[in-house]
C-alpha cells in the first residue's frame, strides 16, 4: 500500500464519521424542536383565559377589601 492509498482510506472514515455524527445532531435538533412545540403549546393564552383571569382577580381584590 502506498502512502497515498493510506491518506485515501483514513479521508474516507474521517468523512464517514463526520456524516454520522451530523446525523445524530440532525435527530436531536428534530428532538429539540418537538420539545419547543409542546412547551408552546402550552404557555400559549388565549384571549378569553386573560379575560377570565383579569375578572378572577378583580372578584378577588373586593372580597378582600
């Protein structure tokens, strides 16, 4: 084997891993943003909760006065 058949072979599995590792960073960005939609989800208020929310407390502050 020649030295530049030895460079070839270790390019390659330098640049076979490095795909694999950009693939598992793919994933778990997809991951990630699946979190981030479910967590959206849920902090999301609609308009009719920051009405309900606002007369809750304003019922509060005159019974408590």
């Amino acid at each position: 084997m020649t030295i530049d058949s030895v460079m070839i072979i270790i390019l390659s599995l330098i640049i076979i891993s490095l795909l694999f590792i950009m693939y598992v960073m793919y994933v778990r960005i997809k991951q990630l943003l699946a979190e981030v939609e479910g967590l959206t989800s849920r902090m999301e208020v609609t308009g009719s909760e920051v009405e309900q929310l606002t007369r809750s407390m304003e019922e509060y502050k005159m019974m408590k006065i």
